[in-house]
C-alpha cells in the first residue's frame, strides 16, 4: 500500500513538475481560465441594454468552440503524437452528442408536441408503440453519461483492434476511418433506426432538472465545456510527456523500429485511439445542449476533413495548436458563412494547401518560431 500512495505522489509530482516548466500550457490554462470566469460575468451580471453585456448568441457561439478544441485535442493527440491520421473522429463526436441527446429527449416527458409522457415526439410520429430496448436507461443523467464515454470507447477499441491487428496504416487507415463515418451517417438517416432519421432530436427542455434555456443553464454549460477543455488538455498533455508519450513519438517517426526493438506498437496505437475517441465523445455531449440540436449530418466526412485542418492550421503535435487552429478556423467560418456563404469551402481548401506549403507547423509553429529568434537576438554576444 506504501509503494501505491508513493507511486501516486511520484505522478503527481511529475504533474506539477510539468506544469510549472511548462510556459505554453501555463499561458493556455490562464487564457482559458479568464474566458471560463469573464464570458458568464458578462452574460449574467450586466443587463441586455449594456455596453458590457455578452448576448446569449454570442457566449453559445464561444462554448460550441470550446467544444470544438476539445475535439481538435483528440485528433491532435493520435495525428500529432503517434502519425495516425483519423478522418472518423466526427463519429465519435456524434454518438457522443446522440448519447446526451437520448438524455435530453427523455426528459421532455408529457410536455411535447404529442404529450407521450415516455416517447419522444419522432417516435410518435412515425407509429411506434413502444421505446426501443436501447433507449433504456437513458432518462437517468449517469447512465447517459457513462454511455457518452462507453460508445465511442468501445467502438473506438473494436474498430482500433481489427484495424491495428492487421497493420493497416497510412492512407489506407484514413480511407477506413472515413468509411467508417460515413456508414454511420447512412444508418443514422434511417428512420427505422429510432433515433430520429433525418431530422435528429431538438426542442430540449431540462438537464438535470433545470431550464436549459436559462442564462444561468447556460453559462453553466458554458462553463462546463472549458472545465472539461482543461481536463482533456491536461490528461493529453501528460500523456505527451510521459514514457508513453516519448514512445508513441517513436511509433509516429518509425514504426517498424518501434516495433523491432521490443515494444507492443499495437496495444500502444489502440488504447491512444480509445482515449481520444473519448474524447471526441464527450465534447460532442457538451456541444448537443448547447446548440440545441443533434443529427445525422454530424458525421458527415466533411466534418472529421474539417478537424485536420484545425489541427494542420494551428500545428499538429502541439495540443494547444490544435485550439488554436479550431478557434480561428471556426471564427472564419462563422464570419465567412455569412458575408460570403458560397466561398467558404474554397477558402477552407485555400488554406489548408497554403499552411501546409508555407507553414508545415502551423501557426504556432511560426509563432514559437519568430518568439525564438527574438529571444536569441536579444542574447548579448560576449565578445
């Protein structure tokens, strides 16, 4: 039991130890810890007519993006960190967002359009008679939870375990992974399928017996999401720099040789996929409460494409390159979808084969870049 409390202290230790050298992650924690407490005083405590006031527009705008880094995390984590590029993270995502969606839609209750006290309104519509058995359970809050985490765990490990198994790597990984987003979307459009077709699941009410449309809901939610940026952003980052982490790096620049020289690359690539696959799943549960809406176009391949280029923008193999990648992008499209609707995508591949030409590390790759040769200028040169 000794040698347990010590090794738990020796993490610990090396936690803060890390913490406290590293500058980016202590400036990440900061920048995000101001946006965690100044967003909900804006929104709650000046009035609508306010200079200072943060419409409810705008701080659901700010959490889905929070939502967002928190998947650009993920992906950062099995692309930058161990070379495997995954274009079927918006799956995991999605089950994650469809999970907390099962949730919500439970607890709409007798107050629907058709006032079914146990079906949704969708399953009304379309005739049925009874809830399905693998709505079960899902007007419990824990349940729903622990499913947000075991659904895209559990596929994550089964897919991860053929597809590792069997050594696919490379492009061929990527195309199968994409495939495998795909296929869901095409199954979750199916009305028979009982989690609402095409249309999805909308008009939520409550969470956790409290008003979702609440400001105070809200901001709770709000808050939420970066508490949860954090966590993920801290478990990634101790993972990065920890001995797996220096092996996962190995397995991301030689493979074979990992693999050669006595390390089981396999077991390394499939717990690293499940981890971020949950993730992937848990900023989706944060952003379905949020945006008020969960359907099947969420695992569109479009959207997982959308997340490399997140984390290629701000600099894959960096974690808070990611955020930043997934901030800026997803700022531009906010303004760009508006002025300039029909332009968005070209602007979208523009930037992807600019940032890759011109800047390989992305973003904050250049900003370290140019940080560096500051500092070495001001270096005094001892003559």
């Amino acid at each position: 039991m000794g040698q347990s409390i010590t090794h738990g202290s020796g993490h610990s230790s090396d936690l803060l130890k890390m913490l406290s050298s590293d500058r980016s992650t202590q400036l990440f924690f900061a920048v995000l810890g101001a946006v965690a407490v100044l967003v909900p005083v804006l929104h709650l405590v000046f009035p609508p007519g306010s200079v200072l006031h943060l419409s409810t527009y705008t701080m659901t705008l700010i959490g889905k993006f929070l939502t967002y880094a928190l998947l650009a995390v993920a992906v950062d984590l099995v692309w930058g960190y161990c070379g495997i590029l995954s274009l079927g993270h918006a799956a995991f995502f999605a089950l994650g967002g469809y999970a907390m969606g099962m949730y919500l839609m439970r607890q709409i209750g007798p107050r629907g359009v058709y006032g079914d006290p146990i079906l949704p309104d969708f399953m009304v519509f379309l005739n049925y008679k009874e809830l399905p058995w693998f709505w079960q359970g899902f007007d419990m809050f824990w349940f729903a939870a622990l499913m947000v985490i075991l659904v895209p765990g559990l596929l994550a490990l089964a897919f991860g375990w053929l597809a590792f198994r069997s050594r696919v790597t490379g492009v061929y990984l990527s195309i199968i992974t994409q495939a495998l987003t795909y296929a869901l979307m095409l199954a979750f459009f199916r009305n028979d399928m009982g989690f609402g077709g095409n249309n999805g699941m909308t008009d939520f009410k409550d969470i956790l017996g409290f008003t979702i449309n609440t400001p105070a809901t809200r901001a709770t939610l709000f808050v939420a999401s970066a508490l949860a940026l954090a966590l993920g952003y801290l478990a990634c980052r101790y993972i990065t720099e920890s001995r797996a982490g220096r092996t996962l790096r190995a397995i991301r620049d030689a493979e074979s040789r990992t693999r050669f020289i006595g390390y089981r690359v396999e077991s390394y690539k499939l717990w690293i996929f499940a981890f971020s696959a949950v993730l992937a799943g848990i900023a989706g549960a944060l952003y379905v409460p949020q945006v008020g809406i969960i359907n099947p176009s969420e695992f569109q391949p479009i959207n997982s494409i959308e997340v490399v280029i997140w984390v290629a923008v701000g600099g894959r193999g960096t974690l808070y390159g990611a955020i930043a990648g997934a901030l800026l992008v997803n700022y531009a499209k906010s303004y760009l979808t508006t002025a300039v609707p029909e332009f968005w995508l070209y602007f979208l591949g523009l930037i992807f084969v600019l940032v890759t030409v011109f800047l390989p590390r992305g973003v904050m790759g250049l900003v370290t870049q140019l940080v560096r040769r500051r500092r070495d200028q001001q270096v005094p040169v001892i003559a």
